[in-house]
C-alpha cells in the first residue's frame, strides 16, 4: 500500500522540485541581446570608464533581401566605474538580456591599458559563458571608434575583426592570442603580446602588437617585432619573409615553423639556446630593372634568411630585456628546467635576471619549392 | 452432457444452448437407405462459417442421391456406415458429448444428427471469407518476400511451415478467450528453442483470463514482463519471413487467429532496429542502412530536447554564426521555444494519426495541408520559426526509418519526456532524462533475457549482428541470447576466400 502511494509521490515530488528550482536560467535565444563586440575607454570628462558593445540588428539577418540599407549593427555605450555596473546598466537601454556567450572580441583603448587592463578582463574571465577563443585586444587610441567604422563587406566589426586573426594565413605581422591562451600568461607572470588594432574612417587594421607588462599597457611592439614574437609564441602558420640577395628580392613563404627554446644554466650563468626551424616556398623573385632572374642560389638564400631571422628576434629580445618584459614566458622555462635556480631568483627575476640573460639563436630556414618556372638553374652549394 | 437418442430432444437442446440465434441453420432430411427403415437426419452449423459446396459435395449429395441406389441392404447399423462408407469429407470425429458437439459448431463445423443415435458426427467443413495475402503495410521491403500475415491461423502456419520444412518445427494449438475461444497457437522449433523458454509461454499463456482475444495485441499485454513501461517487451510482426527467421535464431511465435501479426519472444531493443532486409542484402549495404537507422533513432527522441535547450539554456554552444540566425528567425515569435516544440511536435502527431484515420482518397490530402499548414503559413503567419520546422522535419523522417512500428511509439513518447526535462534544465535535464532512460531500459527484460542485450549485459559474439552485421559467413552461430538448444547453424569451418572464382575459372 505505501510503495503503491509513493510510486505516486515520486513523479510529482520531481515535479514540483523542478518547478520550483528549475528553469531559473532558461531565456530563450531571441531575449538575448548577443554582444558581439565590447570596447572600453576612459572618458575625456571624468575618470569613468565607458563600455561600449556591439549588438546585431536581429531582424536584419532573418532574410538575405532586405539588403544593405538597414543597419546591421548597433553599438551603443554607457560609462560607470566597473564592467558588471555598466553591463548591468544597459538594461536601461534594452530590454533584452546582456549575452557574452558569443561575444567575439575585447578592445581596450591605449589610454585605459596603460592603467592596466586587470579589473577589465575579470569580469569577463569570470563569466563561464563567454568563449575563450575570443581575442583581446588593444587599440591604438580610441577603443570605441573601431565599431564605428563603417566596412561594407562586413555586416559586424567584431565577427570581421576575429575572423580576420583566425583566418590570417599569409602574414606574419600579427600575433595570433585568443583569450585563453593570453589569460594563461597573464596569469603565470603579467606579461603578454596582444594585436593592435587601428580604425579609420573607413577600414580596420590589425597590424603589430602591445607589449603588455604587469597588466599594463607598456610599448607596441613594431611589425617586424610581432613577427619575431610570433616565432618565439610559435604560433607561426603562413607569411611571407623577404630576402635581397644581390639585388634580388626573394619571397619566402613561411608553410611551417617550429620554435624551440632551451633554458641552459651553466655556472650559475643562465642563457637561452633558440632554435627556429622553419620549411618553406620561394614565390617570387623581383628583380629590379630588366631582366629578373631564373637563377636560384638556394644556400644562400637560406643563410640570408636565417640570418634576418636572427637579427629580428635579437632586436626584439634586447628590447624586451630593456623594457624588464618577458611576455614570452621563459621564466616559466627555467622553473621547469632548474627549479632550485628559480627558487633563489623568482623574486628578482624580471629585474635583475632577465634583463642579463645571454641568447643564443640558431635559425634553419629550409626552400622546399622554386615554382614551376622554367630555365631555372640551381646551384648546388659549394663545398 | 450426454446426447439425446431422439433427434427433435437434440436439435431442441441445440437450439436453445444458442438461443435460438437467427444464423443457426437446422437442415433436417431423410435418410432412406436401402433395407433400413427410413430415418430423419439433420446437419446443424452456423451460416457462412461453412462452405455450401462441399455440404452438398461431401454430405448431401452422397446421402440423398447415392446411397439410395445401393443394391444390397447394408447391414451395418446407420451411423456407422454412413460414417466409413458414404461421407466423403476429409476429417470427421463421432461424440456424444452435447457440449463438444456445442463447440464444434462454434469453431465452424457442421454436426450430423440422426434419429435413434445419442451421438453426432462432427464434419471439419471450414470454409469462410478470408483476406487474400498481400504485402505487408508496415514492415515493407526493397529486396525480399513480400508476403504477409492474414487473419486466417491457418494460412499463417502455411506461411511459416513452407519457409522451414522441418519435422521440428511444431505448432501448439489452445484455446484462450473465456467467451471467445478464439485459437491461439505457439510456434517453434523444437531442437532449437529453449525448453525452459516454451514452458514459460505456455504457462503464461495459460494464465490468461480474458473473455475474447481479438487481436494479438490483446497476448501481448497480458503476458509481457513490463506493463509499465512505455517499450515493447514482445516483438510484433506481420511478416512470415521474420518469423521463420526467429524461430531458427530460437525464439518462440505466437500466433492468434483474427489476427495478421504474430508475436515473438523473447525480443530485445536490437533485435527490434533490425530489418529482415538487412539480411536479405549485402553486408557493406546492411552495415550501412544500419548505422543510419541507430544515427536515426538517436535524432527521433532527442533532436527537440536538444533544440530547446540549446535554444533557452545553452545558446553559446551553438556555432556563432547560426546562433545569429536561429535568433532572428524566432525575433518575434509569441511562445518560448518549449512551447513552439510542443505545439510543432503535437501537430506533427495529429497529422500522423489523421493520416491513418482518413479513407485513402482524402488521406492523401492531409499530407498536402499538413505540408503547407507545418512548412509554410505557420512560419509566415509568425507563429513557428523556420530552424522549429526543419527540426520537427527531422524528428518525423527519422521516426519513421525506425523498422518497427511499436517500438517507434515508445520513442515518440519518450521524446516529449525528453523535451519537458530538458525545458526545465537544458542540457543537464537532457542528459538526466537520457540517464533515466537508460536506467529504464536497462532494468526491462523479455521473457528473462535483458532488453539492451548484446549490449549489457555486454556479449561480444552477439554484437557481430547488432549495429553492425558482419559477412553471413561469419554469422555461423545462433544469437545467444535465446539460451538456443542448438548453437551453430552453419556447419564449422571456414569458407575459402575465393573458392568461387577457382571453380568457375576451371569450366
């Protein structure tokens, strides 16, 4: 008698447990206001933050037909003293709820970044919804008149600015860092490499990199630094290096690099072996004036190569010696490789340390392909 | 009861046992043969269970036209000699016995009374309309026979024995139904099936108290192990083929006469995913079809659950640029997701029920109103999203790849469970009702052996004929899960790969 009373109870105890607990997270899709983009600034006025999102024009992706004339977007701002107020105060705005779960990109302002881009990134780090393979990034001056540039080809500045790092295959200008992997070295020692990005009236551009240092916005980082960075992250997968030799200039097309870094401590001296590997094509030669060239040197081509390598990733380390950065985590290196030796110098590490710690680079660019041009002579090198 | 020695008691006791109902047809004549002293006779049977022709041919004419013009005066008594030497039916039984000559009327037979005799002659003169055999209406195939199952027992055994000519192969015949008698048979073979396996079905079978048994679906929900539960525990099938092929795999039939589907036990859940023509065509092509159908009964119950909570719960874990467009196709719908599935899956079933209810001239209407109700004018009229319809689409198309009908039903069912857990906690209800689901079906067994068996409890030989089904010449062992009595059934050994092709370059 009661096993028949609780079969009974069971279904409408669930029920009942369900009703009154559950669905507190269920808003359907079209509540959501998909922010797809998030800019922060400092304002001009005062000493408040102003956040500034992206939001598609729902109605305008329904159909293919209604064409170009309606906006697609529509970015809006507010200001407040930290992210979840200002989040929380766009409810004023819309109706719908704030929804970081596509969000594709982070952009802080040079001004805003050079006082640290900790408190902003927290909220967002925070929240489990937001896709980590979002990237941040720092824009050269303003943050917020990136979404205001007008791109035909693109419906949303935010989804153009992703894609364009992710499908970026042919230059090597430009470090790729999605959030995860940025958090990651935030997290290990403050410092990372982030894309810059640069709006007109017209276009975005995302070129060259922000040295970050301690959370802090501290220097860019040129294109040929951000190419050297893009070595040491590994994270290589195309773009093309030129070589001039004998007034020739010869494209090398990078199809794939691997980077290799070695702590060495040998006397209580520590130093870095770096070894660059890299396979690739020869896709053009230019030649000025009549002529051009059929004619191929391969070794020495590699050695000009390697040795512009070389050359760029010294630069870049000098100057990351100098500015007291190590964005590239070698500290992480060395307290894998010699534990007892970071335990004695963790505390003075980006001060003391690193700034003195001695490299040593070897580079091995190797030509697979010439192209398929005819009456090429190769020589063959020289013993 | 004993019978009467005269014949107006007996025809009176006839006709009052059945009340004197207006189909009972009392032919009386007069048996004059030659010697004997004239005597009143009569034939008792029911209208149009019996065939006029051969009354007249096997009855009839002998009695009244040619036994008269025997010459010599017969000296055996009249019963007797009319019993060996002048009726020329095939089966006849002689009884005094007033409640089995009741019976025998009833189960279509014709009784022959005679004056001064106080017993009858029960004739086997059967002969009533019956459905030709056609296709089958839901379990059709491509390659294969294409004969099924009718409402006559008998034919159905005729079916079935002209698939397997074997002397093993035995049909029990009973009687369930207290008012309907109606005939049931078991069927199996005998150095195959499981001897504790037969006991138990007919022991179940016997427990049966029903007053009619109209269809064998009737069995099937008096002897399943699990009343409960929105699953089948008792296969069902209209096709004779599949059933000779249960029998030699060790399972048992049982047939109900009026009724065009036999049941076979015991049955588990990949037992019932398999389609005859799987074994009918090649294995690369039944592989195939196979991992399609399993691919599709996981999309037939889960893809709506899926679509609401990824819709209401989860929407960033559907790719970006779809969850821009599932977002502006549903920009402006009145109802939440879970009441847009509902709504679509419910109507959905009302055109699946209406198609079945409808004459077929006007059934093919409903598909086209439905068709443009579903796919058209509820989306422009705003009120379902066009992402709901391809999922309900979907959901339609692959319930209907699922080769049985019953255990389809259990799974439609199952998906609104599905779609109310996963509208009270999205993916996490989802995967909990999939959890209890799973739970559900693994504690169901069919006559002892475990419903997700090869599965689990886990049995690798049977698993070569489950989601896969690997070459015939690999299949050379029964299923065991039919505990057979009988293991192989083909002999040992292996098949030379090639041997075809040698012989054939010898010619």
């Amino acid at each position: 008698m009661t096993m028949k009373r609780n079969r009974c109870l069971v279904p409408i105890l669930a029920m009942i447990i369900l009703l009154i607990a559950g669905c507190w997270d269920a808003k359907d899709i079209d509540q959501r206001s998909f922010v797809m983009g998030v800019a922060f600034d400092i304002s001009d006025t005062d000493d408040q933050l102003v956040m500034t999102i992206e939001i598609p024009v729902l109605t305008s992706f329904a159909t293919q037909t209604q064409g170009a004339q309606s906006a697609k977007s529509l970015v809006i701002a507010t200001t407040g003293t930290s992210v979840a107020q200002m989040a929380t105060r766009f409810e004023t705005r819309t109706w719908r709820e704030l929804f970081f779960g596509h969000t594709q990109c982070i952009i802080i302002g040079e001004d805003l970044a050079r006082e640290g881009i900790l408190p902003i990134i927290d909220f967002f780090d925070r929240n489990p919804r937001v896709d980590r393979r979002l990237t941040l990034f720092i824009a050269q001056d303003k943050a917020d008149q990136i979404y205001h540039v007008k791109n035909p080809l693109e419906a949303l500045v935010s989804v153009a600015l992703n894609q364009m790092l992710n499908t970026l295959t042919n230059t090597t200008r430009v470090v790729k860092r999605n959030f995860q992997e940025a958090l990651r070295d935030l997290e290990s020692n403050g410092d990372t490499v982030l894309p810059r990005v640069r709006g007109t009236d017209t276009e975005i551009v995302i070129a060259g990199g922000a040295l970050i240092r301690d959370y802090k916005f501290t220097a860019w980082l040129s294109e040929n630094e951000t190419r050297a960075v893009a070595f040491l992250y590994n994270s290589i997968s195309g773009g093309v290096i030129t070589a001039n030799v004998s007034d020739t200039i010869y494209s090398y097309a990078v199809r794939n690099a691997a980077t290799d870094i070695k702590p060495v401590l040998k006397d209580d001296e520590l130093s870095f072996k770096i070894k660059v590997k890299s396979e690739g094509d020869i896709i053009e030669t230019y030649h000025k004036g009549s002529g051009g060239t059929t004619q191929f040197d391969i070794p020495k081509i590699q050695d000009k190569l390697n040795q512009i390598m070389a050359d760029e990733i010294h630069h870049l380390l000098a100057k990351l010696q100098e500015l007291h950065a190590d964005p590239i985590g070698f500290d992480r290196l060395v307290k894998r490789h010699y534990p007892a030796f970071w335990k004695e110098h963790a505390k003075d590490w980006k001060e003391k340390v690193w700034p003195e710690v001695k490299f040593e680079i070897i580079t091995e660019f190797n030509i697979r392909r010439t192209g398929i041009l005819e009456r090429v002579t190769v020589y063959e090198k020289q013993e | 009861m004993k019978l009467a020695k005269r014949i107006h008691h007996n025809i009176k006791f006839l006709e009052e046992q059945f009340n004197n109902t207006t189909d009972l047809v009392v032919r009386r004549f007069n048996i004059n043969l030659p010697g004997v002293r004239e005597v009143s006779a009569a034939l008792v049977f029911f209208d149009g269970l019996i065939s006029n022709q051969q009354i007249t041919d096997a009855v009839l004419n002998p009695i009244l036209h040619e036994a008269i013009q025997f010459k010599q005066p017969i000296d055996a008594d009249i019963l007797t000699f009319i019993k060996e030497s002048v009726l020329s039916d095939a089966e006849h039984h002689e009884t005094n016995d007033a409640d089995k000559v009741v019976m025998a009327i009833l189960m279509g037979e014709v009784a022959l009374l005679i004056d001064g005799y106080s017993s009858a002659l029960t004739l086997s003169l059967k002969g009533w309309q019956h459905r030709s055999i056609e296709s089958p209406q839901s379990e059709g195939v491509i390659r294969g026979p294409r004969d099924s199952f009718i409402e006559a027992i008998n034919r159905n055994m005729m079916l079935i024995r002209r698939r397997l000519r074997d002397p093993s192969l035995v049909f029990e015949r009973i009687q369930i139904g207290n008012r309907g008698q109606n005939d049931v048979v078991i069927a199996y073979i005998k150095d195959i099936a499981n001897e504790d396996l037969v006991n138990e079905v007919r022991k179940r079978l016997e427990k049966v108290d029903m007053d009619v048994i109209l269809d064998s679906g009737y069995l099937e929900q008096m002897i399943e192990d699990d009343w409960w539960s929105p699953f089948n525990t008792i296969q069902d099938t209209e096709r004779p083929d599949e059933v000779a092929a249960g029998l030699v795999e060790g399972r048992v039939a049982i047939l109900v006469d009026n009724s065009p589907f036999a049941l076979l036990v015991p049955t588990t859940f990949n037992a019932q995913m398999m389609s005859a023509e799987d074994y009918y065509v090649r294995w690369p092509a039944a592989n195939f079809v196979r991992l399609i159908r399993f691919i599709a009964s996981f999309i037939a119950f889960v893809t709506p659950a899926l679509y609401i909570s990824l819709v209401s719960f989860h929407p960033e874990m559907i790719p970006t640029q779809l969850a821009l467009s599932i977002a502006a196709t549903r920009e402006g719908l009145p109802f939440p997701s879970f009441v847009e599935a509902l709504v679509m899956e419910i109507s959905l079933e009302l055109l699946r029920e209406a198609g079945i209810r409808l004459p077929g001239p006007i059934g093919q209407t409903i598909g086209i109103v439905g068709g443009l109700i579903i796919g058209d004018a509820a989306v422009s009229a705003g009120i379902v999203s066009p992402i709901m319809v391809i999922v309900v689409a979907m959901t339609a198309i692959a319930g209907f790849i699922i080769p049985t009908y019953t255990l389809s039903f259990g799974l439609r069912i199952t998906r609104f469970f599905l779609m109310i857990a996963a509208s009270f906690l999205g993916l996490y209800g989802l995967s909990l009702g999939m959890l209890i689901l799973l739970g559900h079906l693994a504690t169901l067994t069919s006559f002892g052996v475990s419903y997700l068996s090869p599965w689990a409890p886990l049995n690798l030989r049977d698993l070569r004929d489950s989601v896969i089904r690997l070459p015939w010449h690999s299949l050379k062992v029964r299923p065991r899960y039919t505990k057979t009595e009988d293991p192989t059934r083909q002999s040992q050994g292996r098949r030379k790969t090639g041997q075809h092709k040698q012989s054939r370059g010898k010619q």
